[in-house]
C-alpha cells in the first residue's frame, strides 16, 4: 500500500507502508497540494491544490500524464475515472455534462498518452504546420547569442512560477557581457554564450555547475533588423515554467512542467534596429534546456536578421 504527503519545497514523497520505504518524489505543484488520491493499483497519483493544478503521475517514474486547471480531485474506486472540480487543459475523453461543476475524465494508461501525442503530430502534419516537412531545419532562425544569468535564487509561491519577479524590471534589462549583479547578498556575472552545433541552450554550456534545482535563468539576446518587420512566427522551446520579453513587454507564459516542448507564437513584430529578447526560465528540478527563434509566417528564415551580444548605446 502506498501513501503520499506533501514535503516541505511543496514536493509530493510517496512511501511504501509494508515497510516505510521511499519510493519517489512528484516534483510539478507551486503551492502546498490539499488533494491527493491514489489508483487502486497504486500506479498512478493524483494531485491538486491551490496552485489551481490538478496533475497526475506516473508513479513508476514520477513523470507527469496529464494536467487540468483546478483545485479538487479524486479517482473512482476502481481507477479507471478522474474527477476534478474544474475545466481540462489536456485534451482527454470526459462524459461531463455542459456546465457542469465537476468533470469526469477516463485516466488515460501511457500507451494512451503517447498515442494521442502521435496523433496530434499526425494532425499538425495534416494542417500544414511547417515544423512537420523538412522544407527548412528545425534551427531555422534559431538564436545562438545568448547572455545568460543564473543560478538566480528562486523560492515557491502561491502564482505560477514565472510571475514573481527575481530582478526588478526585468522584462527591461539590458545587460552587458561580464556585468555583474547583487542578487540576494551574490554577485553573478552575466555570462556570454555562442552555441556553436545545437540551438538549444542549456546548462551544459555555462562554465559553473547549472545542473541545480529551484533556480531561475535568466538568458537576453538583441536581435537587429535592417527593416520593420510584423506577421513573425517566434518558436520558443521550453521544458518549465517562463515567461519571454520582446522590447519590454510579454510576448509568452508558459506554466506547465512538461517535457522539452516548441510553442509557436504568432503575429509577432520587430522593429528596424535593436530588439531586446528576455527569457526567463524557472527550473523546478534538475536539467534545463531553451531555445528561440523566428520565422516568416511559413516557416523560412528572415533576411537581415541577426542576434549580437551587444546592447548598443
């Protein structure tokens, strides 16, 4: 039989009653979660809390299969129904009635996850999503000049984890290569980072030990165009919680821990000269990645456009 409690960084910690035996850590919720309920057979957990996130977990490998938006939930008793007090956010099967208060959804086994991960990528091939031909590489108008700030200290809080901010105005900031900043009674160096073969930036490429839980990143970009440009496509790749910056002002939230994932924001526009890029990423638990980049609005690359290390005057 299995329990699980909520630990003191808002972790869940599951032990094996036959012998007290810890069996895993569910690393996903913001806030202290007030609901939690087991399958029978003990291979999937449910959580929620005021955090207004109901997730559920693979209990093998702690791994996150689904998430809804909301605070309440528990399985039927034989484990095949999830009821949670609120609307979903990830696309499963529900028998809810229409304006219902409380949603019944079928809890999905892995295989049924992947499947419908699958399917999706069928559908967006389909629809014509330019990532799915191999008219241009997946690291077209990819950013790979990056001043990165970080291990910026990062504590839970009651909103997502992007909201709260760890350096005044930043959304603002316009650093400079080696700059140091007082953070917490710390200074850190924004470090200055060209990728060379991928355009993912992680914590790999930064010369301290970045593989660290709880922390924020900071990275910023200036982006020069020879001309005014609107109807981009910005392609963020994101695996936590952040938030992305153009010129001051947001452009993107992401609030799931998830798997290494590209979002496609569209509409964006930059204007003729210097662009500021801030991404702002919170890493709950160990490894971080990023990327970004912009295209047309079909997905090729835009003439004139570069990415430097350097504010400018």
């Amino acid at each position: 039989m299995l329990v699980a409690a909520v630990g003191p960084n808002y972790e869940l910690i599951a032990w094996e009653t036959s012998n007290w035996r810890k069996t895993g850590e569910f690393i996903g919720h913001n806030w202290l979660a007030t609901d939690l309920s087991f399958t029978p057979d003990g291979k999937r957990l449910a959580s929620a809390g005021p955090d207004n996130q109901c997730l559920v977990w693979d209990v093998a490998t702690q791994q996150q299969v689904a998430r809804f938006e909301r605070v309440t939930t528990a399985f039927s008793p034989d484990g095949s129904t999830l009821a949670v007090g609120g609307s979903p956010v990830f696309n499963l099967s529900t028998s809810s009635g229409k304006g219902s208060s409380v949603r019944f959804y079928h809890a999905p086994t892995p295989k049924e996850v992947e499947e419908q991960r699958a399917r999706r990528a069928r559908e967006s091939s389909v629809t014509g999503d330019p990532r799915q031909h191999e008219v241009y590489p997946t690291n077209t108008g990819a950013i790979k000049e990056w001043l990165v700030l970080a291990p910026v200290p990062w504590a839970p809080t009651k909103d997502y984890a992007y909201v709260k901010e760890l350096i005044p105005g930043e959304g603002r900031l316009k650093p400079r290569a080696n700059e140091t900043v007082s953070i917490g009674g710390t200074d850190l160096a924004w470090q200055p980072v060209t990728l060379k073969d991928d355009h993912r930036l992680t914590y790999d490429d930064l010369s301290a030990n970045l593989y660290q839980s709880r922390i924020g990143i900071y990275a910023v970009s200036y982006l020069e165009s020879e001309t005014d440009l609107d109807g981009l496509s910005m392609w963020a790749e994101i695996n936590d919680h952040a938030r992305i910056f153009l010129n001051g002002e947001v452009v993107t939230d992401h609030d799931m821990w998830t798997r290494s994932e590209e979002i496609r924001v569209e509409g964006v526009a930059l204007k003729a000269g210097k662009n500021t890029i801030v991404f702002k990423l919170i890493n709950l638990s160990g490894s971080w990645s990023l990327s970004l980049r912009f295209t047309d609005a079909d997905g090729a690359p835009i003439p004139g456009l570069r990415a430097t290390l350097y504010p400018g005057e």
